[in-house]
C-alpha cells in the first residue's frame, strides 16, 4: 500500500459518533479555535448526537451508556477537532454527575429532556452561606468548559468547611450566572473555557449534592451502573481518549507530508518517526480501552480496577503527547506553518494530556500504593 494511502482507523461507536459530526469537527476546528470557542454548529451537532444524554439515567430519558462506547466516540471526534471531543466530554461526565442530584433536582435540570448541555466547575472554589431553603453562593470558577452553550452548571464550592471532604456541587441554571472571558491559551482554545461568575444566588437544597459521594460512587438509592463508579474509575480513561483520535490525526498529517518529500520520504530518521509515533498511538489505545472495558464489566468497580484504570490513563496520556510531539518535530518547517493542523493538534495534545486528572506521579502512586495494600 502506498505510504501516501494509510488507512484511517477510526472508531465505530454504534450510537455516538457519526461521520458527519466528524467532518463537521474538523471543518470548524480553525473557527473556533479563532473564536476560543466552539461553532454554534459543532455544539448542537454534539448535542444531537447523544453526547449529554450518554450517562443521564434513563428514568429522565437518557441513556445510561457505557464507558467504552463513549472513549470510542471521543477518540473518533476528536480526530476532527480535540477541543470538539473535549466538549462533548464535558457535556457526557457532567450528566453523569448530575445522576447524583436528588430525584427533583434531576427532575429540574433536565425538565427540557435529556439532551440539556450541562457543565461543571470542579475545583472548590467560591463563598457559600446557608439560607432558607438551601444555600447562598458567590464567586469565580475557572475554567469552565464548553460554557459558553451551556443550559446548567454544577459549581463546587466548600459549603461545610473550609475541608475539600466536606465540599459539594451546585446546579445553577444559566440565567443565574455570568460568563466572562478569560480563556486565551496556547492549546485547546475552542473549548471555551471561561469563567463562571455568581453573585448571591439561592440554590435550593434539591439541587446540591456531595462532592464526597461523587468522588466515591455512592449515588442513590436505583442509581445505574454508570454511576456507581468511582471518579478516579471513571475519569482517567475518558480524558486519555479525546487525544487518542487526535494523535491519529497527527501521524496522518505526517504521513501527507513525509509522502510528499521523496527524496527525504525513506530516510531512516523519518520512517522511524512514523513507526515510532504508530506504535505509541496503537499503545494508548489499546491502554484506553482495557481501562474502560475494565470499568464497563467490573462489579462493582473496585480500588483496585480503578486504580489501574486510572495509571494506565496518565500512561497513555504520555504515549500521545510523546507521538505528537515526534510527529510535530518530524514534520519539519511544514508542521509549523500556522495553517498546519498539526501544530494545533500538537498545541493542543499537549494541553489535554497536562489535565490534572492524568498526572503521571499522582495516578502512579494511588496505582503502586494499591498493589501494596493487596488490590
């Protein structure tokens, strides 16, 4: 086969992702990456897609999907744009936390139906006082993803305490806060991840859940599957994924352009680079799907099943940003040009794999600490 014709793997997730949602990330992925947020456009794509709908439970009409079937999706959408995957992301892990809201908060977030885009702030921050009938809540809270097409946000903010342990989340509908624009980044600036500015808004106790039972899995009583996961099970692996079909992307891009070089094209320097980038993309993904095929089948998800998932994440976060970066050097003056998608891809990589959810030295010790105490 001609090096000029390798073919493209991507991912058939059988509900998600479409190749249309992919073309259309790619097309706008220049767009927004001027605008430092996504097309009105690739947004509804992603929410007519199922990307919000993924994790909520299917008493509110969602789907309660799978961890696998959705790193698929990612990995496909974001071979078109990663900020698009990341955004879709946000808008799947945020339903899956607000599963963990009481039967009439659920109720109220998603009175529209389950495709209602919600985001989350998840770093305590902000000022909370109680009120009659819930809370008081006032602050910042960067960044926010995917907030500028946002109906919901749930905001973290240490209601009990100054202790994160006693820290919980928010929902606040859109027309109670601001969003002010912050996000100007050298990586990922089509995910428009903005501040979220409160000033004194009453959340109602049903609509404010802990942030402890989210870290832990303890959704109520009837929760699905998807939801009695723990969060350093079910975060780690889906991160790692929306870098997976962007790292593709890249070794294509390099493809292209070597092909394009005949008489540097079989140059040992440049055919390893190719093969080198393949086998560390082809690595990752495989890391990535046991982590959440591991996830999917594992009852309950344990310490120890969460742990490994959340190691082998942090690990092939690594392998991508590796690749791209060896695809991004291997490309040359080319790769630079700022028309060159692989510079954005490799910009952005690199933002993707540094969230803090994939840190290497964290995941690493929560994984070798696991093995000591016998998981």
């Amino acid at each position: 086969m001609p090096i000029n014709q390798l073919p493209t793997p991507v991912p058939q997730a059988r509900k998600l992702c479409t190749a249309d949602l992919v073309a259309a990330a790619s097309a706008d992925a220049a767009e927004g990456e001027s605008r430092r947020r996504l097309t009105p456009e690739v947004a509804e794509a992603l929410l007519r897609a199922g990307f919000a709908r993924h994790f909520v439970p299917s008493a509110r009409g969602g789907t309660a999907g799978g961890f696998t079937e959705l790193a698929d999706a990612l990995d496909a959408v974001g071979g078109g744009c990663l900020s698009a995957a990341w955004c879709g992301l946000i808008y799947a892990t945020s339903g899956r936390m607000a599963a963990y809201l009481p039967p009439e908060g659920q109720r109220e977030v998603w009175a529209e139906g389950p495709d209602t885009a919600i985001v989350a702030g998840l770093v305590p921050s902000g000022e909370v006082e109680p009120a009659p009938g819930g809370w008081l809540l006032s602050g910042s809270w960067r960044p926010v993803s995917a907030v500028d097409h946002a109906t919901w946000a749930l905001l973290c903010a240490p209601a009990g305490g100054a202790r994160e342990s006693e820290a919980r989340f928010f929902a606040v509908p859109r027309s109670d806060f601001a969003v002010r624009d912050t996000w100007d980044t050298v990586g990922m600036r089509a995910t428009g991840s903005h501040t979220v500015v409160l000033d004194g808004v009453l959340v109602p106790e049903h609509r404010v859940f802990s942030r402890a039972a989210l870290i832990a899995g303890a959704a109520g009583a009837g929760a699905q599957a998807c939801h009695r996961v723990p969060l350093l099970g079910a975060a780690p692996p889906l991160f790692a994924s929306v870098s997976v079909g962007a790292a593709r992307a890249a070794l294509r891009h390099l493809v292209e352009l070597t092909a394009a070089r005949p008489e540097t094209a079989r140059e040992p320097a440049a055919l390893e680079a190719i093969a080198m980038a393949g086998a560390e993309i082809d690595s990752a993904a495989m890391l990535v799907h046991r982590a959440c095929a591991a996830t999917d089948t594992a009852t309950p998800v344990g310490a120890d099943v969460a742990a490994r998932g959340a190691r082998d994440a942090a690990f092939a976060a690594r392998l991508l940003r590796d690749a791209v970066h060896r695809a991004f050097l291997a490309g040359g003056g080319q790769a630079q040009d700022s028309a060159s998608p692989l510079q954005r891809i490799w910009r952005d990589v690199h933002g993707a794999t540094s969230h803090a959810v994939l840190r290497w030295e964290r995941n690493a010790d929560l994984h070798a600490r696991a093995l000591l105490d016998g998981g």
